[in-house]
C-alpha cells in the first residue's frame, strides 16, 4: 500500500483507495502469471550479473597490462643513452690497441702537429 | 565495498544467523544481493503495475506482456544500478511498453478496416471466469466495484498524457520528479497534466462518486 499523505484532496485520497483494493482482489491467475515473470527477469538479472564478470575483468585485467607496458616504455624512453651504441664502438672502446694509444698519447699528439 | 580481509574467515566468527550474518553475507555475495533485491523490488510493484497496464490496455494478456517486459527489460538494462532508482525507470519502461501495444493496436485495426473478414482472433476467455459468482455481495463491496469501474472508465476517456500522471502519482505513489522521469518531461509538465486530469475526473465522475 502506498502512503496517501502527499495526497491533498478527499477525491485522490478515495481513488487511491479503490486501487489499493482492487490490486489486493487480483485473482490467483494472475498473481500466479506475475510471480512467473518476477522469477524469470531475477534469473535474467542474475545471468547478466554473471556476464558483466565474465566480460568486464578480462578486459579490464587487459587494459591495466596494457597502461602497465605503455608506462614501462615510456618511461624506458626517458633513461639516459648509453655512450656505446654499436658493437664497432665498443670494440674500439675495449680492444687492447686502444690503451696501447692512450699510453702513447703525447707520442700521437707530436705526430699530428708535425 | 567495505574493506574486508578477502582471506580472513571473518563469517567463522559470528553466529549463523543474525542480521551481521546477512551483511557479511552480503558482501560475499554481491550478485546474488542485488537479485534478492531486485526480487523485493518487483514483488513490491508488480500487483500495482499490473493493475495500471490493465486500465490504460483494458486486456489481461496484454497488461501481462507489458508487465513482464518491463521486468526483464530492467534486470537486464538497469539491474546494476542502484536500488533507489529502480521504481521510476520501471515505469518509464512500462509506460514505454503501454504506448508500443497501444501503437501495435491501432495499426492492426487500421490494416484490419481494409480487409474484407474480421481475422482479429477473439480472446479466449477462461472458461471458469465466466461462471457467474453466485454467492451474496455486501452492498459496500458492489458500491466499491461500481465506483472504481466508473473510475477506469474515466481514466481511459483522459488524454494518454494526463491518464499517466493520474496513475502514477495517485496509484503508485510516486512524487512529481520520480513521475518526471518515468513520465519523460519536466516536473512542469506532470504538474499541468496531473491538475487536468484531477480537474476532468471530478467533472466526469460528478458529485455523487
């Protein structure tokens, strides 16, 4: 039953009434009919409930690897550069004749304003 | 969500039954809440929406039909949302379901008036119904019947609009903004709607009603 204290006139308070009355003499059929239906769309509720799980977390376990990789390449983006960037230079870096060449730099140093 | 330990057996504590229980529960079980809740919900309306489908349709099987599609519409559209919403859009959508089958009829009828025979099936009536109820009616009792069948058939000489407002606002209950949203217009426009329609059944029905 529905307050009827909002209502403000003697008429809407009666018609109110007649309702309240008239859904309480519902025959057993139709209240029958009625609580079939109620079931059916709980069930659906519950189905589409399930779904959005089945649906939603995948995709949201997959979005968040995908802003996780994004972040971790860019911020991979932002270190600094290795001084050696190809196996040429860093050969040259590391090979033996190198630090023969800085042990003799001043020798190399003449040579070249000769 | 309230933060729980997920791993800690928190229900091993309380006893098995008890208002804490069902709010533990609760939250164990979000799915399985929320359909008990929509269960509550559409127990607590469906009697009155049938009642309203049956006065603006005049048709048993077709007030069934709108009930029970504005049910399934709203589990699947609308059951996630919050529980306190639920009422105006149930009737938005069964307003919505109203006006299709009354939309469907017309055009039935309209193809209908071009055919040479009448295809329209006639409603199979219940065989039972139609047993007369021989049994004796206080007069308070018939003078209710008379009254509210006069007053559906006020209703259904009211414009579509006005016959809603009427409706909802007195049979449901609902307040001028919750009939707003089922009614879809302005608070404005369910007050204009619903004073026409108090002011046209009064002058209908008369004095003597």
């Amino acid at each position: 039953m529905v307050s009827s204290s909002y209502l403000e006139t003697s008429f809407e308070r009666r018609a109110q009434a007649l309702f309240d009355r008239s859904v309480e003499q519902l025959d057993a059929r139709t209240r029958s009919r009625l609580t079939q239906a109620r079931s059916a769309a709980v069930e659906e509720a519950h189905k589409h409930a399930g779904l959005r799980r089945w649906v939603f977390r995948p995709a949201g376990a997959l979005a968040a690897a995908s802003l996780a990789a994004l972040a971790l390449v860019l911020w991979r983006a932002q270190e600094p550069q290795p001084l050696v960037t190809s196996a040429d230079e860093l050969e040259v870096v590391v090979g033996a004749e190198s630090f023969e060449m800085l042990e003799n730099v001043e020798f190399y140093a003449w040579l070249d304003q000769r | 969500m309230p933060a729980l330990a997920p791993a800690f057996p928190w229900s091993a504590l309380l006893p098995s039954s008890g208002p804490d229980v069902e709010e533990i529960r609760s939250h164990e079980e979000p799915g399985l809440d929320r359909a008990r809740a929509l269960d509550r919900f559409l127990s607590s309306v469906e009697k009155r929406a049938f009642r309203i489908a049956r006065i603006a349709l005049k048709h048993d099987e077709d007030a069934l039909d709108a009930v029970q599609d504005a049910m399934l519409a709203l589990a699947r559209r609308y059951g996630a949302r919050p529980s306190e919403e639920w009422r105006p859009l149930f009737y938005r959508i069964l307003q919505n379901r109203i006006r299709d089958c009354q939309r469907r009829r017309m055009v039935r009828e309209r193809l209908l008036a071009w055919l040479p025979t009448n295809l329209d099936e006639p409603q199979q009536d219940d065989a039972l119904e139609s047993v007369p109820d021989l049994r004796p009616e206080p007069a308070d009792r018939l003078a209710a019947d008379e009254a509210m069948r006069l007053l559906e058939h006020a209703l259904t000489a009211l414009p579509r609009r006005q016959q809603q407002a009427f409706m909802l606002r007195v049979f449901e209950g609902l307040d001028t903004a919750q009939t707003a949203v089922a009614m879809g217009c302005t608070e404005g426009s369910v007050k204009t709607h619903y004073s026409r329609a108090v002011h046209a059944l009064r002058e209908q029905l008369g004095a003597a009603w």
